[in-house]
C-alpha cells in the first residue's frame, strides 16, 4: 500500500503528460469553482453577503431565489461538492505510465460535463428570468466551460484506450 502511494505521489508530482497536464488544469479550475459554489453557499445560508461589482448585478436576488433551493440544500453547496469530486477524480489513479485506468477519466468528464450542463442550464434561467445577474454565478459557469474544455480530449482518449482492451 505504501509502495502505490509513492507511485501514485510521485506520478502526479512529477509527471510531464499532456493527459496529466489537461487534468491538473481541471483540478486548479475545480477547485477555484468549489472556492467560488462555497462563497455563495455561505450567502444562501446567511453567513455572509458578498459584494456586487457595479453594472447589472444582485447576487443575493439570484442565489436567493426559489430556484436556488430545489433539491433540499442551497444549489452552491451542491455546487461546491461536485466541484469537489472533480477534484479528487483529476487525480485519482496518477497517470496511463503507472496504470491509471481510463474509466477515472471517463468518470471525470461525467462530473465535469454534468457540473458544466447544469450550471450552464441555471444560467440561462438567470439570464433569462431575472434582471439582474449573479457575477458569482458567471465566473462558476466560465470555470466549468474551461474544465469541460479541457476533459473533452481526455475522455476520447480514455474512450480510445478502453475500445483498445
């Protein structure tokens, strides 16, 4: 066991593979949208109010709403643990040149393509339904398109991979 974890710290420390590389961009991209989903989770459940920049902005209007409650916890919080699970799903079983299997990158670009599908489905509610917008809520939304972006040619060539077993 302690021999794998070696590995595995070593392989994601020091590994130089473009498959590494696009999955190490998620995990920094995930953990700046699980930043952002705990911030305005904190504001859903009252802890704290976060500032809006000037323009057409009211986060509380937008994270307050009904919509934003739906599946029985604020939606940021459901938000942040997805953001999570991408994370530990970047890194998990280090990298193809010490046995990462390619179902941990299928199992990533699930996570990432769902987490992007609906944040860019809530957007558009937002953009549609209320006139001011959450800034929170963009940047979330422009952190899952950049993960998304990046787990697309992770997947084909995990799906490649299984197809070559």
């Amino acid at each position: 066991m302690i021999e794998q974890a070696e590995v595995l710290r070593k392989a994601l420390r020091e590994g130089r593979s473009s498959s590494l590389a696009r999955r190490r961009g998620v995990a920094a991209l995930s953990a700046l949208a699980m930043i952002d989903a705990g911030l305005v989770a904190l504001q859903q459940m009252g802890a704290l109010r976060l500032p809006d920049p000037p323009g057409p902005f009211d986060t509380d209007e937008v994270v307050g709403s009904r919509e934003a409650y739906l599946f029985g916890a604020p939606d940021a919080a459901l938000g942040a643990v997805v953001h999570a699970l991408a994370l530990v799903l970047a890194g998990a079983g280090g990298d193809r040149s010490v046995g990462r299997h390619p179902a941990w990158s299928l199992a990533l670009a699930g996570v990432v393509g769902g987490a992007g599908l609906a944040t860019w489905g809530y957007l558009g509610v937002m953009f549609t339904r209320f006139p001011r917008w959450c800034p929170y809520c963009i940047s979330a939304g422009l952190l899952s398109l950049g993960a998304t972006a990046l787990v697309v040619p992770e997947a084909l060539e995990a799906a490649r991979d299984l197809r070559r077993r």
